[in-house]
C-alpha cells in the first residue's frame, strides 16, 4: 500500500517515524541552544532524549489512527517516566514545558517540510496534524507536569516528616535534660539536708559528752550512729554515681555460682539474725558454673537483702540461687515485710523516693540502683498481672559479651530476681507475704523478676 493510498495523516506518520532521528538530533540542538534551559548541560545524550522517542511513536499512532483515544494510555505511561526522570534530574517546571514547547516547534516544521514535497497533504491535513499533535503534547505536559508535582509533593512530605520527627526527639531530649536537672537539684537538696541532720545529731552527742560525761556511753552511742547512717548514704551515692556515669562496655565471665551464694549468706545473716529474722537459704547444686558479671550481679543481690531487711520486722528472708529452664539460672530474694501500696510501685523507683516511713532509715537508692545495676544483665520481658511471659532470650558468650535491657518485677507475694536465657514460665509465688515492686516503672504485679544469666559450659 503507497503512501498516498494510506492517506496523507498516515504518509505524515510515517514520514515522521523515518526521521525520527533527524528530528531528536533538532531537537536536541534547540535545548542546547535554548539559555533558559541549564539543566540540559548536565546531560548526556541518551539523559537528555529520555523517553522522547516512545513520545513520538505514541503521537505517530495518534496521526495514523487520527485520534487520540487509542494510543493516549501509552503516552500517559511515557509522560509519567519523562516527568519523573526529568524531576530526577532537577528540572524545574518550567525548563520541562519549554522543552516540550520545543519538541512541538520542532514537529510544526516537520508538517511544513512535509506539505511542501507532498501534495496530497493540503492545508486542512496539516491543521488537523498540527491539532492532533498539540493534543498530544497537551497530554504529556499535564502528566509530565503532574508526576513532577507529585514527586515534589512527597520530598516534601519526607522533609516535614523527618523535621516533625527531629523536633519530637528534640523535645523529648530537651525534657529529659530538664528533668535530669530537676532530678539533680532534688539529690543534692536531699543530700544536703540528710548530712545537716546528721551532723546536727553529731553536734548533740558531742555537746552531751561535753555538758555531762556521766552520759558519754549515750553520747558515743549517738555519734557513733550518726557516722554510720552519714557513711552509709555516702556508699549508696557513690554507688549510684557509679551506675550513672558508667558506659563502658559489661565484662561478662564464668564465676563459681556457690561460691557467690556461699559470700552472701556470710556477709548478710549477721544483719538479718541481729534483727531477730531467719534467713532461709535455697542453693541448686545442679548449678555451679555461670556466665555474667559478678559484682553486678553481687550488687544486685546485696541491694535486695539490705532491703528486705530494713522492711521486714519479723518472720524469715529468702535467698534463693539455682537452675531455671535449660541452661538458664535464676536469683531470688523473698522477704515476710509490710509491702508497698499499689499506689507507690512506681514512685519508689526515682531518686530519692520511698513508700517507708520515718522511722525505717533509708535514702531510696537501693532499689533504682539495682533496676540500673540489673539493667546491665538483662534482657527483657513482657508482663501482666500475675504472669510472666518472655521471647527466648540470648545469653552473651565470653568471647561476645553483650549489654541487655532489664524489666524486673515482683509479685504482691514475692520479691526476686529470676536469671534465666529460654521461656520463662509462668512462676508460683513464694509462700511470704513481701514488698510488692517493679523495677520497671509502669509494668503491672507479676510473678518474677528476670535477670539474664547463663550456665558456664567451661
């Protein structure tokens, strides 16, 4: 079929197809020429012609079919890319029509060369080529035009979402620093009147002894009590400041686990005894060898006998150490005391705060030194009330020791620590009426408190 009997749009057509690059070659050089259009520079040939050429094909369909219904859903494909691409590349809006207007120019002096040696293509064929190619074009540069906004749309959202979430993490930093300062203004006004009490006690004794000696055993008494509460409360900030300024890496290493056991009994049934309890000793000799951090570990410990001892006036204090699960390994603490309200369970775990009244001595540090010290051990957990329930949880080896979080907790009936690595399962309260606590502020009362651990294979 010639091209005169396919009729002069499609000759048109096709006479565009076998220029194609001839006219891409124009174009091209028009960009280049055009000093409005400096991104152009930066592209290599095949960047700059981009989809233009599936473009011409699709405006060729048109010209043959003389309509654009058919081929409009491919050109729209294509103007979607050619606007991606192009905002890719960082075209303004502007650079992108003028480059189309452009690319028409270009086609409108292809419809005259072609009228000129062809005259089967009158004027009114090439008013309705030129109008089929403006439609075209329109709908390249609406889509085009419409991908660029939209790709605009969402680098900005992508900006306003990660400036929301910079300023979130800025306000919380900026509250955490303005509580941390509150916080630390609290210790040192608690520090300070605690020292001022006891030396005001001391000063008592002192003049006692001096005023009337008959009564320097009393005197002595005193003051050797007040030196004794004054050191405590400096060990128990020195201890603290130990776990707030400590960021070093956690040394994990196998240690005699009956051994440990063993040193507590002896170093707390003298407090305990004094006070007329009875301290009750559960050991697993199953267990020998674990892998953690043993004065962590000790410290723990220790935080939770001297406060069951404080808060217990009679009855018996558990400590309890054995195997729990498969290679797993668990410490507990039980006590008979008077308990914490429901009220208190979280207030007791800030600084300098305490459910006890007066007449139990204490500067509240104990507690959140342990949840911080045991923080250094474990992994954590998930709770609700009277249950407990965990993920597997991983031990660190001794050539990978790894830092883990703590969630501790402790059942209305039961205060202890759990050291574990698989399943914890749901735990039987002990039979003692003890402090109810959490040393993870906002979990519930439940069963058990989890503190990783690991039996030493070596």
């Amino acid at each position: 079929m010639t091209d005169t009997q396919a009729g002069p749009l499609r000759s048109f057509a096709g006479f565009l197809r076998r220029e194609r690059t001839a006219l891409t070659e124009k174009w091209m050089n028009a960009v280049f020429g055009d000093a409005g259009l400096v991104e152009a520079d930066k592209l290599t040939y095949d960047q700059l012609a981009d989809h233009l050429p599936e473009i011409l094909d699709g405006i060729c369909t048109a010209l043959e079919a003389q309509d654009l219904e058919q081929p409009e859903p491919a050109i729209e494909r294509d103007a979607r890319t050619h606007g991606k691409v192009r905002w890719q590349q960082g075209y303004r809006i502007d650079e992108l029509v003028h480059e189309l207007d452009l690319f028409r120019q270009v086609l409108a002096d292809a419809a005259e060369t072609f009228a000129e040696t062809n005259d089967s293509f009158t004027r009114r064929h090439e008013r309705r080529a030129r109008r089929l190619i403006d439609e075209a074009l329109g709908v390249v540069a609406v889509t085009s035009i419409r991908e660029v906004v939209t790709e605009r749309d969402r680098k900005i959202d992508n900006y306003t979402g990660s400036l929301e979430r910079a300023n979130h993490e800025l306000t919380l930093k900026q509250r955490l620093v303005s509580d941390l300062y509150e916080s630390r203004m609290q210790i040192t006004r608690s520090v300070v009147h605690d020292l001022r009490n006891f030396l005001n006690a001391f000063s008592i004794a002192l003049q006692l002894i001096s005023r009337a000696p008959s009564k320097t055993e009393a005197g002595l008494a005193l003051a050797t009590r007040q030196a004794a509460d004054m050191k405590q409360l400096v060990d128990d900030m020195v201890e603290y400041s130990v776990v707030l300024g400590d960021s070093a890496p956690l040394a994990v290493d196998p240690f005699d686990l009956r051994e440990l056991f063993d040193e507590l009994v002896t170093t707390c049934r003298p407090a305990i005894e004094a006070k007329g309890l009875r301290l009750s000793t559960v050991f697993d000799a199953g267990v020998t060898m674990v892998l953690s951090n043993r004065i962590k570990v000790k410290q723990v410990a220790l935080n939770l006998l001297s406060n069951a001892t404080k808060y217990t006036n009679a009855g018996e204090i558990e400590l309890a150490m054995g195997g729990h699960g498969e290679g797993g390994w668990y410490l507990r603490v039980a006590d008979t005391g008077v308990g914490i309200a429901q009220s208190d369970r979280e207030r007791v775990f800030d600084e300098f705060e305490r459910a006890a009244g007066d007449d139990i001595p204490a500067w509240a540090l104990g507690w959140l030194s342990s949840r911080n010290f045991a923080g250094f051990l474990t992994a954590g957990s998930a709770s609700r009330p009277a249950k407990v329930t965990a993920p597997p949880l991983k031990s660190a080896s001794p050539s990978n020791p790894k830092r883990l979080r703590i969630r501790a907790f402790a059942h209305a009936d039961c205060d202890h620590f759990d050291m574990t690595r698989n399943d914890l399962q749901t735990g039987s309260a002990a039979p003692f009426r003890s402090r109810a606590c959490s040393l993870f502020p906002g979990a519930g009362p439940i069963d058990r408190c989890v503190v990783n651990g690991r039996v030493s294979t070596g």
